[in-house]
C-alpha cells in the first residue's frame, strides 16, 4: 500500500481564492480524520469520518471550511474564502481495520501558504 | 476535556545520551497512550502505544510506560544517535465516545554528533 496520500504537497494562494485539498486514505481503513499543524497552535481536529460519513466537526475553525467524503477512496477539505490565517500545514490520516481506529497513518501534508 | 501536557523544547542532546521527554495527561476513564514520531517534512508515524495502566510499549530502543497513578507516560531511550533528532507527541485516544486522538504540542529533540 502507498499510504496516505495528500494533494496537493504545497500550495500558495492569494486572500479570498479558493483551496481545495485532497486525501486518499489507506484501503480498508474506515475512519478518516483531517488535522491541521500551525506553530501556534500545534495540531489540531478539524473534522473526522467514519464510514464516509462526518462525525465530528466541532474543530473546523468557520463556515469558511468545509469537509467531504464522496466514497471510501477520497475526501477533500475546502477552504472558501481562504484568509492567511488559514496558512498552515494540513494532514490527512486514516486509521481503522485490524490496526483500530486509533492507530493512525498520517500523510506527507499538504502545506498552505495564504498571501 | 481530555488534555496532553509535554516538556517544552527543544531537547539538545549529545550523541548516545540517556533521553527523557515528559507526558502528562488529563482523561476520564483510561485512555489508550501513544507516541508518534515527525521526521523534516513529513506527517506522524506511531513509534508505539500502551493500551492499559502498567503496560510498556516500546520500539526502535524507546519505551514509554503507561503510569495511571501519575498520569504519565513518559518516553525515554538510553542511548540516541542523530538519526533520531525528529518532533515528538505524545497522544491520547479515550475509551469510549470520541474516536480521535488528542495531541500534546509536541517536543523537538535535535542530537548532535
């Protein structure tokens, strides 16, 4: 299995245009969770699944975020409008299956830079 | 709420040194502990795990102890080598409701030669 996989691995964006990040978890895998790592802040839920559907989003910071699992393989986390506060490296991770769901594979990040 | 306390960093640590990095936690019930490893550009990986009190997890020559009369769950290793020079967390995952970790803030730790 490749792992987790995050797309993109950097983006750089200008204040009010759209982000849109994407994870393909682990297959097998049936939770799937969304954390953000800022130096500020440390790292932080945003949002997690299970079985494609949304648990628990108390962590997604507005109505400026917004999270979808359309299947197994894929989610995405939008960011609409994006503000530089939003600039932070954002983590997929999956977890689930023999290993249990608190036993997480992250991905490689994907770091956002808002100017 | 569930809560994870770790030493501030960074650990800077001579080569084959003795290594300590402190975890403290606040949760109902009993938590399962973890600590995972960040490498320069990279996302987290499991170093290991402890499912109950006085269980001890270990890999790569780290340990951690699960101590429910403390609290703790501190990572030590005898002997570090550069290699190992990487962000530290120490982790949480409760027994029952909420299925995701909550993280400590992280400890550096930089070996030098």
């Amino acid at each position: 299995d490749a792992g987790v996989i995050q797309s993109p691995r950097h983006e750089v964006t200008e204040m009010g245009q759209e982000v849109t990040l994407r994870c393909k978890p682990i297959s097998g895998h049936d939770y799937l969770f969304w954390y953000r790592q800022t130096m500020m802040r440390g790292l932080e839920l945003l949002i997690y699944f299970n079985n494609n559907v949304p648990i628990d989003d108390s962590g997604m910071p507005e109505d400026r975020f917004s999270a979808k699992m359309p299947n197994a393989s894929f989610s995405t986390l939008k960011i609409q409008p994006s503000e530089p506060r939003d600039s932070a490296v954002y983590f997929c991770a999956s977890g689930g299956g023999h290993s249990g769901a608190n036993v997480l594979t992250f991905g490689a990040g994907s770091r956002l830079t808002v100017l | 709420g569930d809560s994870v306390t770790q030493m501030e960093g960074p650990v800077t640590l001579s080569e084959e040194a003795f290594l300590t990095i402190n975890c403290t936690y606040t949760a109902t019930g009993y938590p399962s502990l973890f600590w995972y490893v960040q490498y320069p550009g990279e996302g987290l990986q499991l170093l290991l795990k402890a499912t109950k009190a006085d269980d001890k997890g270990s890999n790569k020559g780290f340990e951690a102890t699960y101590r429910k009369e403390t609290t703790s769950f501190h990572l030590e290793k005898g002997s570090v080598q550069v290699s190992d020079s990487a962000v530290y967390f120490c982790a949480l995952s409760p027994d029952t409701g909420r299925r995701a970790l909550t993280f400590g803030s992280g400890t550096r730790l930089q070996v030098q030669p």
